[in-house]
C-alpha cells in the first residue's frame, strides 16, 4: 500500500471510463411480454436509442442510424415513444421534432408537420388513434401546450382535445376506450406544487362532460392510470406524500397511505412508477428518506408487502406480463441496470446492464446517510462517501479534502446508488458529499416547500452546515472543500461561493449567475418558477437583484470553473458568460469552458472526459498538489 497525500491516488477510473459507461437508461415499457427501454449513446453524438431484447436474451437496437428518439417538450423532455403491439413504433425525432412511424424492418416515416412537439402519448384500444401531449411552436411567442388526438395514418398535427391549461400531461385512456384522463397545471405552479386531475367522455369528435377529479392548491396529482372496471388510480400529495389513491366515479379514496413518496417531480414527463397487476394488486416504488423500495400492495385492503431486493433506488415501474415487473434499478454497489422482478418468485434478472467498467468492490465508497443540523433549529438530509483505494493511504496526520455535490432542480434529490462519476472522486482520494437540502423532494411536501421563497437561503444554510457537521465529526479537511453542481445546483454553487467563506473552489455547470436575466430569458416551462422560489416577478425585483451572486461579489474569493453548452435553453449561455467577465474584472481566478453544441447537460463522449478531467485538474492546482495521470492543464484567468 502506497503512502500518498490525498487527491493524488492511483484510481482505476478514468473520464473516458466514465464517458463509455454513462449510458443513461431511461422509460421501460413492454408489450407483448417483450421488453423495451431508451438508452443514450454518448459516443454517437449524444443520441437516444429504443433498444428491445429477445426471449433467447439478445439485445436488438430499433431506433436506425440518423434518427434520435427524444423529444423536446417543456425542453426537458419526457417519454418520446408509444408501442402499439410489438410491431409498429411511434417515436419523436430530436432533430425536427416530429413524431415517426417505424414498423418491423422498414424506415422510419414521419406523421406530423414540423413546428410541433410530442411526448407521453398513449393509444386508444383499437390501435386507431395516438392521444398526446403537444407542444405547438408555429405561432411564435409562448407556445401552446394540449391534450391531442391523432390519427394512426398521421398526415396531422393532431386535433386539440383540451388547451385550457398552460400546460398538460398523462393523457391516458380507459380500457373501454370511452373516457379520457389527464392532468394540468397553470403558471405560476410547477407540477409538483400544484396539478389537477380531469376525466372525460371521448368522441367522434372531442370530448364532453370535462370532470375535474383531484388535486387544486397544494395537491399535486399525476400518474393517473384506469383498471378494468373503470375506477381510475392516481398518485397526490394531499397527505403530505405522494401516495395512492382511487376514483370510482363518485368519491375519491386513499388506497394505503405512509410516510414514503411513490412518485418524484415532473421535471420529465411520463414517469412510471406504479403499475396495476389486473389482478387486484400493484406494484409500485416507493422512497423513504431518499431510499426506493418495490413492493405490491393489494388494492381493497392496502396492505403493502415489500419485496427483499439488494437495490436502493429505483424507476420506470411496469408490468411486463402478468407475474413479471420491469425496471430500472441500481444499488450502493452497482450502476443502473434494466431488471425483472418475478412476483411470485421476488427473484430479480439484470436484462441490461451497460457499464462496462466493473469496478472492484474493494475500490467501491458505499453511501452513509447522513441526517445535520441547520438553520431553525431543523435537520436535512445528505449522503457521505469517505475516500476508499485499497492501494493507497493518506498520511496519519491529513484529512481528506471534500467535495460538496448539489443538485439541480432544485427540487429533486440524490441517492444512495452506485455513481462511478462519484468514484472517480473517492477512489482519488476525495471525500463527497451530496447533499439533499432544504426544497428536495424525497422527504414529502413539507420539506419540499422548506424553499419557497428561500432559494438561495436555505439550499445555501443547508450545505454551508453540512460541511461544518463534517468538519466537526473530524472528517474532512475544512481549508480543502469545494463544491460543485449543475443548472439550479450551480446557482446553489455560485451562491455559496458569494455570501460564505466555507468552500476554497467551486465547479459550476451552467448554473444561474443572475436571477433577474433569468427570469426574462428562459423558457416556457420555468419561467415563471422563480415566482414561488424566490418572489412574484417583476414586484420582487430587489429580492432577485439581492440574492443573485453576480451582484455580491465584493466576497467572492474562491477560484471557480464554468461549464457551459452553447445551445443550452434553460439557463442560456449568458448566465455563464457574465460571472467569468465580472470575475475576470475583480481579479478573481476563473477558468471557462463552453462546448458547442451542447445543451442543458453534457451528452458527448468528448465533453465529458475533458469536463471530468478539466474539474480535476483545477482542484489540483487550487489545492496544491498533482492528481495521477495526463491531465491537460487549465487556463485560470
């Protein structure tokens, strides 16, 4: 075992490792007892992938060179195709936006005009029409979101079922094929905050007798999904967690309730995370403190069994057949893979499992939740991963420098799964943190709403007092943290860095520098967030100017590192660019790197490794020593 300071560990992870192995897997679905999933290829520019597997267990690639099935929708997108038997694909096309028809060995052939976007669609019994959520860009302005119809021969943009909302989604209908459901919301609400839930009589030509089932001021409902017998299923928080609930046509009724989350924010739309057995069951995920679970739960007594399963973090919940649930599933010790779950059986099978870098357990930081006190006398929460390299030792007498993750959102949350990006740091020597502050969900509405109005106050509390929790436990080295994080994590980040004097450097990835351009440059989604955030806009306005860094930096004294996509549409490449120059003009070391062609998070194998490697590099030269390896130098300015 080698005697080595901190930060400069042998470690058998590289950013090429980390670029090859971060295949994102994302939206199962089946059909026909056949699985299907999406998966990104990062070193095929960034595209996205539908990917099936055989009974014989072979993996077969549906999605043909030239196309890219993701969708654009609310710019974070959700899920960009529906089966209709195991036949015949509709998918939306990053590139124009247009949904496609691909059927068995043939080329895929659009249906819709461009100037439209679609996502979460679902069909209609008879296979004759697609019901979708569509985003209409063709009129300029603030586009138009509705509830759609659209016939399988295509040749439309879709007839408009219901536009009444600013926005929409989860349009799913019975399995008569006479009453549609769906949700909506309206500016300035956010779908976690609040989301109302609608039922409808389908016809020949639209709907009629609209009803409005559930959800309304602090109820957020989603996921609405129809059984047999007609009653409707849905997920809301009006308990405080998002738990299960039952609409029979007259009354609304809670199927079990506890103090655990089954759903997470709608950033994307479409989530499963629940799926009716037919059968007079469920199964479902739920998370206590950040921590996901499977179980089945019967649906007339609710009594809910949980399944002994050696994962901790779970999603894209469905049925495959009848004693069969698929999903995507990850552990402390190992990356997200698809999984089947038998229910009679509660063995599990990995179908797909894309990382092909198997690190050694021995080289594995396994997650320690952590639980600190903050600012009003509350606790929140984190995860804690302390250096681990069975070939090196840190001198007797040093303590691990630290890095601080947060996330974005800034209402969703970190787990407890095996992360090799967070590997790269610990097996080099680092501890991390990652913190779930105040506003994350996970924890139930409660502690959601801890940051209404206190953006940039209590996320800022929350991982300023997590390191001096750690500083206090003698854990890390209190003159050697820094922190990191993307998009609402990098405003956290920028924020930190400008009203407090606890972190040394910063890593921030196209974070928000200025709450008051943003406000007026975003798109139609968030842009009215920052309403419930920080304050109504544009009466707030010294609020904003007050808590945006850019505005604070007579203490800013830290060096940071900017990342930046240029093609980035939620926070625009402006936000990075004016914190450099208002660094560079105090003096204050700063280096900036901005990728072509990126967008709102990196999806190129290339820019990856050079921002993983460019990140690691700057901590070396603010801390004072060498990481292993060849690591192009950075430019601080």
């Amino acid at each position: 075992m080698q005697k080595l300071p901190y930060g400069t560990w042998h470690s058998p992870i590289a950013a090429a490792d980390l670029a090859r192995s971060s295949i994102a897997l994302t939206y199962v679905r089946a059909v026909g007892g056949a699985p299907f999933w999406l998966e990104s290829r990062p070193a095929e520019g960034g595209r996205y992938v539908i990917v099936t597997q055989s009974c014989q267990g072979e993996m077969r690639v549906l999605t043909p060179e030239g196309f890219n099935a993701r969708t654009r929708v609310h710019e974070y997108g959700g899920v960009p195709y529906v089966l209709v038997g195991s036949n015949e694909i509709y998918f939306s096309n990053f590139v124009d936006q247009r949904l496609y028809v691909q059927r068995v060995d043939s080329v895929p052939e659009p249906l819709t005009p461009e100037g439209y976007r679609y996502a979460d669609c679902d069909w209609d019994p008879a296979g004759r029409r697609l019901y979708c959520v569509r985003e209409d860009h063709t009129a300029g302005g603030e586009p138009k979101n509705a509830i759609v119809s659209l016939p399988a021969s295509g040749g439309t943009a879709g007839q408009v079922l219901f536009g009444d909302s600013d926005f929409v989604g989860y349009p799913r209908v019975s399995h008569d094929g006479r009453r549609i459901a769906w949700i909506a919301w309206n500016h300035p609400d956010m779908p976690w905050d609040t989301a109302v839930l609608y039922v409808a009589n389908l016809t020949d030509t639209g709907i009629t007798r609209v009803i409005q089932v559930a959800g309304g001021p602090r109820e957020a409902v989603l996921e609405p999904r129809w059984a047999k017998d007609g009653s409707l299923y849905f997920v809301s928080d009006r308990s405080n967690w998002w738990n299960l609930y039952r609409w029979s046509g007259n009354a609304v009724e809670a199927v079990f309730s506890f103090e655990a989350e089954i759903a997470s924010p709608l950033w994307a739309l479409g989530q499963s995370n629940y799926a009716l057995t037919g059968d007079g069951r469920a199964i479902l995920r739920y998370s206590e403190n950040a921590l996901d679970r499977f179980g089945v739960v019967d649906l007339q007594s609710g009594q809910l069994e949980s399944f002994d399963l050696p994962f901790n973090s779970l999603s894209s919940v469905v049925l495959m057949d009848a004693h069969t649930a698929l999903m995507i599933a990850a552990s402390a010790t190992e990356e997200p893979a698809v999984v089947s779950v038998d229910l009679t059986t509660r063995k599990h099978k990995v179908l797909r499992a894309p990382a092909d870098l198997r690190m050694d357990p021995t080289f594995v930081s396994v997650a320690e939740a952590v639980e600190f006190p903050t600012d009003g006398g509350r606790n929140s929460h984190a995860f804690f991963y302390p250096p681990r390299n069975p070939g090196c030792a840190a001198p007797a007498d040093e303590k691990p420098p630290l890095i601080v993750k947060v996330h974005g959102g800034p209402t969703n949350h970190s787990k407890a799964e095996l992360s090799l990006a967070t590997q790269y740091w610990t097996s080099r020597g680092f501890a991390f943190l990652d913190v779930n502050h105040g506003g994350s969900s996970g924890f139930g509405r409660a502690y959601r709403e801890r940051l209404d109005g206190n953006w940039g106050l209590v996320d800022v509390a929350d991982v300023v007092a997590a390191v001096r929790y750690l500083a206090k436990l003698g854990r890390v080295d209190l003159g050697r943290c820094a922190i990191r994080g993307g998009s609402a994590g990098g405003f956290t980040v920028l924020s930190a860095l400008a009203f407090h004097d606890v972190f040394k450097a910063g890593a921030n990835y196209y974070g928000v520098s200025d709450l008051e351009a943003l406000a007026q440059d975003t798109h139609k989604f968030e842009s009215r967030y920052l309403d419930r955030l920080v304050a109504p806009w544009p009466e707030g306005r010294d609020i904003y100017r007050e808590r945006s860094p850019i505005n604070h930096l007579e203490a800013f004294r830290a060096p940071l590192i900017v990342f930046q996509g240029s093609d980035d549409k939620v926070v625009p490449p402006s936000q990075s660019r004016a914190i450099v120059a208002a660094l560079k003009s105090k003096a204050i070391p700063v280096a900036y790197i901005e990728f072509e062609g990126e967008q709102h998070g990196f999806r190129r194998a290339e820019n990856l490794v050079r921002s993983m490697e460019a990140e690691l590099a700057f901590y070396g030269q603010v801390f004072g020593f060498q990481p292993a390896g060849a690591l192009q130098a950075v430019t601080m300015e």
